[in-house]
C-alpha cells in the first residue's frame, strides 16, 4: 500500500516494498531539486531521503553543464 502525506507544499510518499527506509519527497514544482536536498540536508534530514519533482524551473547540469530537456 502506497501512502502519501501532505505536509506544507510537499507530500511524503511511502512505499513498503523498498528494500531500504526511502524518505521520499515530492514536490510538484521546484527550481532546483539538488537546492531543496541541500536544505533539508542542512536541518538534519532522515538518512535515505530522496527529493523529486514533477518540475524543475532552474535546474543545473554538474559541473556547469547546461541542463536541457
């Protein structure tokens, strides 16, 4: 069973078929998913947490590469 928590502008996704205790975050729309993980990071967020987005408006390529879809 799959839930899902709404929580401010963000929903937790939950899936216990995952090998590991994945905190997983979703957010419809975000500029930058590595700068929202850099945040959580940053507040002491839970081991295992991954960060998506249905949207990405300012994304960045590492190493300066130019992010194009």
């Amino acid at each position: 069973m799959i839930k899902i928590l709404k929580v401010q502008n963000f929903e937790i996704i939950k899936l216990p078929t995952l090998k590991r205790p994945f905190n997983l975050k979703y957010f419809h729309s975000v500029e930058s998913t590595n700068d929202v993980a850099t945040g959580f990071a940053s507040r002491g967020c839970k081991p295992w947490t991954v960060i998506f987005a249905g949207e990405q408006t300012k994304g960045k390529g590492r190493l300066g590469r130019k992010w194009i879809c």
